[in-house]
C-alpha cells in the first residue's frame, strides 16, 4: 500500500480534530493515523473505498448482524 503524506495524522490531531480527518478521507480515500509514531490505525471513506465495496446483500447481511447483536435479548424473549 503506498501512502501519502497529506493521509497522515497523528492520535491527537485525529482526536482533536476528527473534522479534518474526514475531509482528508473525503477527498484522498483514507487517513492513516498514527499512535506513538507508529501507524496504528485507518479511517476510510466507505463510499468511495473500491477496496471495502459490498454487494447489496453483503450490505444487509452486516445491518441485520449490527440489529441481532444489539437487540439480542429483545429476540430472545420474543423467541421463547
């Protein structure tokens, strides 16, 4: 993966700023941040990332395990 510098962001900016990190993935795709000088962490716009793209499917498959986790004692009492 090539990175780029203007992709780069430290913990704390992110933190203080996460604004900035979003228009950065906005506009370039990604921010790689760092924590204690090491790349540590990624946030990609979904939208446009060809990497993480989902078919339709795919994407009901994640929104109704994000429900069943959340709601997973409400649909145990309704299973019973």
């Amino acid at each position: 993966m090539l990175i780029n510098t203007s992709q780069l962001l430290s913990i704390s900016e992110a933190n203080q700023n996460f604004s900035r990190a979003a228009r950065i993935a906005d506009k370039e795709g990604s921010v790689v941040i760092f924590k204690n000088n090491k790349p540590r962490y990624l946030l990609v716009n979904l939208v446009d990332n060809p990497l993480l793209e989902l078919t339709e499917d795919e994407k009901i498959d994640v929104a109704a395990r994000r429900i069943l986790e959340k709601h997973r004692k409400a649909f145990e009492e309704l299973a019973k």
